[in-house]
C-alpha cells in the first residue's frame, strides 16, 4: 500500500508502526510527528494525560492524515505503561512489531527506515539504538549512564546491549507484551532497562544499530520530566530486583540463549541475503577508496573493450560452479559457500548456493528474490546492497554502459587475460562496499571481489562455464523468477 508524501511514495507497513509515547510534550509535538510521517508510516501517538493540550494539534492533524492515531489516556502513568497501552493496541490492529521513540526530537527521524529493515530482515530481534551523543551533551549524563549500562551487562551475563537506557529501538510486541504486560514494574522511566533485560532473558536475541542523538537545552525548549529521586530510586530498585532473580533463578536459560545468538550472528553473517558485506564493519574503508585503481579509465564508447562486450553479449545462458569465500575478522578461516551461478539476458542472475543448505538467490530486474525450502522472501531494501547486486548480474553479461550509472570504471587488459575494478560514485555505498574488483579470460568471468576491508570481503571464484546451452523451461521456472 502506498501513500503520496511531498515528491515521492510512502510505504504503508501492515506489520511495523512507530509509537510515540508523550506527556507535555509542548508546541514541538506536532513538528517531531510531521516528520516520522514522512519517514514512516503508520504512527501512533499516545499522550499519557497531558495537561498542555499538546493533543489539540494532532486530533487536527489526524483528520487529513489516515496513518496517524492519537490514543489518549486519561491521567499520567508514565512511559513505560504508555508504551505498553499503545503496544496493546498496535497488536489488537494486527501489527507485530513497534519502533518507540521519543517525542521530543532528540531522537533521529532519520534512522526509522535503517532500524525497520532491520526488524524486518531478523523480526525475532529486539533492535536497539546505539547512541552518537553530540557534543552539547552535559558530561554528567554521559557519565551516569556508565552504572546503568555496566548493571546490565551484568544482568545479561556480557555485552549484548551498547545502551540499556537509549530509548529509540523496535520491539517485538508479542514478547514485549508477553515480559512486561503481567507485571508491575517497567511503568517509568525504568521501562527501556527493564525491558530490555527480561526481552534477553526470554531469548530474544538484541541487534544493535548506532543513530545520532539531538540535545535540546532548556533554553532552546528542551523538556524533561525526569524525577531525580523518585525516578533514580525507582532504578535502584529495579537493578536490585534484576540482580535478584538472575541469580536465583535466570542464569541457566541465559547462558544458553547466549550460545544461541552467537551462533545466530554467525548464521546471519554467513547467509546474509544480500551479497555486500556488513555494514556494521570494525575497519576503515578509507584506505582502500583512496587507492588509485589499477588500469586506465574505460566506459561503453571504449572500443578497447568492444569485443569482450559483443562476446558476452554471445552468451545468452551460462552455467558454472562457484565458490564464495567470506572473510570475517572475527575468523581466522573464511566461510566457504560452493554453489552454481546461471546467468540469462532474458531472465536474469541466478546463486545457488549447495551448502550449508539449499538457497537460491535470484537478481533481476524486479530486484533480489531469496528462494529456499521454506518459502520465497524478499529482502528489505538496501540502496547500498541494491547497487552491488545489480553489479553482480551486469559483471556476469558484462554490460559496461549498465555499470557505469553506479561505478567509475577502470581496466587492463593483456592477451585474452583483463581485469575490471568497480569504484561507487555514491558516498553511501562506498562507505559500505569499497570497490569490485573482476578478473576473466575472454568471455568468462573467473573471479570477483567485493572488499569492504583489508580483512572484510567476499571473494568468488567461478570455474570455467559448461558448454552453452539454452535453459530448459524446468531450469527457467526452478532457478530464475
């Protein structure tokens, strides 16, 4: 479903709403809802029994926009239990998951879109906000956040959550209905930690993502209705009931959700639907985006690379064997994937990958397409992944002038040997992808790289092709779209 915002389309989700849980918000409301409006869609606001008439603005608003509701309660009973009222109501309309975040734009409007693919691409995931503090930010804030957060990698047995007290992260409700919604504590501002730690020891697996913060001073309407004792002895007590129940009861199934989510990250690293790296990278790509790439300048009007153009063009359908190698800091060992790699003109790129279990991957036209015994997914999109996954079809049918909208090519060529390397002309894919380098002799691609970093990429190397043939109308329908 689709809803025309300003210049361009908005997605309507069925499944994911952001919450905006408020209370006094003041004037500011009405802008910070605008635009989460424009990033997603649908809202929901619940104002905890405001007494500014900050409501008055948005029951307006609601009138011309069909995607935002506005739940009032009727006195004030603190963040948590209006998240947990709106959290209620999200899931008796159908929605699985909710993005809550602050209303008073600290939080970043713009990192709803990145944390709900997120969500979408791992839905038994708590995602979590990792923040980027800015400089404004008093110091004594930051550090007493440092006691709260080493509190809970205690009552989490490790480091799984950057930020227990960050409040701008997805949850999903079911769980967090399930965790929180028969008990008493979690109603304030000891909601975020709460929940955070009974989601992980339910097993719900925390993913974390960094965003910017924004702080508003008094003086520039910053609002705050923090109680420094009420509030700080609510969080007391709160650690000391967490700290409590681990040990005398939350350990043994923890420890074992911890085996669990490391192989988990492993899996989701191992078989990410896209074919980029991760964009959560520990090394600079820097100094891999500054190298002057090797080979001269060429583009589709290059008559040097005429030929290889035409004798691609040629090979209408090829099938080969393929291994993937995927290297990660964090082994010393590569994950090897074997698989057969189909290319067709018509029909597009085909991965299928034998082990460790049957996928096909299929890019074309309409974008990527996962196929295993389970099902058909498609991923969320991902304007850096989307370019690396078109570069991957137009590498394999060598369409130059295809290439080029998306990188800056340069080449070599020596005898029926040549070489090819990709630099994105986005800052954002190059950021996450620093550069494709392909190798082939005469008409066949033998091997691509997709470096990230020095000790982060994705090398294939593809055997020589089988003897061209046409693909059967059983191979059409099994490997392509």
């Amino acid at each position: 479903m689709y809803r025309a915002i300003g210049i361009h389309l908005m997605t309507v989700s069925t499944t994911h709403l952001v919450i905006l849980p408020a209370y006094n918000a003041g004037p500011r409301l009405r802008e910070v809802v605008e635009s989460v409006l424009r990033e997603w869609q649908p809202v929901l606001v619940v104002i905890d029994g405001s007494t500014d008439a900050s409501e008055v603005p948005l029951l307006d608003l609601a009138r011309t926009e069909p995607e935002l509701s506005v739940q009032i309660l009727p006195r004030n009973t603190g963040k948590g239990a209006a998240v947990l009222a709106g959290a209620k109501t999200a899931k008796a309309r159908g929605f699985t998951h909710a993005l809550v975040m602050d209303a008073d734009g600290q939080h970043p409007t713009g990192s709803i879109n990145e944390f709900m693919a997120a969500s979408q691409a791992q839905p038994d995931c708590l995602v979590l906000g990792r923040p980027v503090f800015p400089s404004n930010i008093p110091l004594e804030r930051l550090y007493c956040r440092k006691l709260s957060v080493g509190l809970v990698h205690l009552e989490l047995l490790g480091r799984v959550i950057a930020d227990p007290l960050f409040g701008f992260r997805v949850y999903p409700l079911g769980p967090l209905l399930d965790v929180l919604g028969p008990r008493r504590g979690g109603r304030r501002y000891d909601f975020d930690t709460e929940a955070a730690v009974r989601l992980g020891w339910a097993g719900v697996r925390p993913v974390n993502l960094s965003a910017p913060v924004r702080y508003f001073s008094r003086a520039e309407g910053g609002i705050t209705h923090y109680h420094y004792v009420r509030d700080n002895l609510t969080m007391a007590w709160m650690h000391a009931r967490l700290l409590t129940e681990l040990l005398f009861r939350r350990w043994p199934a923890l420890l074992s959700h911890h085996r669990r989510w490391r192989q988990s990250r492993l899996h989701a690293a191992v078989m990410a639907t896209g074919l980029v790296l991760m964009t959560a990278f520990l090394q600079p790509v820097k100094a891999i985006a500054a190298e002057a790439p090797v080979g001269e300048r060429i583009s589709a009007a290059n008559d040097d690379w005429s030929d290889l153009v035409k004798a691609f063009r040629d090979n209408a359908d090829l099938t080969a064997e393929f291994t993937e190698r995927r290297h990660f800091p964090f082994r010393r060992e590569p994950v090897t994937l074997p698989g057969e790699v189909r290319v067709s003109l018509q029909h597009g790129l085909s991965l299928h990958y034998t082990a460790p279990e049957q996928r096909t991957v299929i890019l074309d036209a309409s974008g990527m397409l996962v196929r295993t015994s389970s099902g058909e997914t498609i991923p969320p999109a991902d304007p850096r992944a989307a370019a690396a996954n078109r570069a991957m079809f137009h590498i394999l049918s060598f369409n130059i002038a295809a290439l080029e909208q998306d990188f800056e090519l340069h080449g070599q060529r020596e005898g029926s040997s040549w070489t090819l390397v990709l630099v994105p002309h986005a800052d954002d894919v190059r950021r996450a992808l620093g550069r494709i380098t392909v190798s082939g002799e005469s008409a066949t691609v033998r091997r691509i790289e997709l470096r990230r970093s020095t000790r982060q990429f994705i090398e294939i190397t593809i055997d020589a092709p089988r003897p061209p043939a046409r693909f059967t109308a059983e191979e059409r329908s099994r490997y392509f779209r």
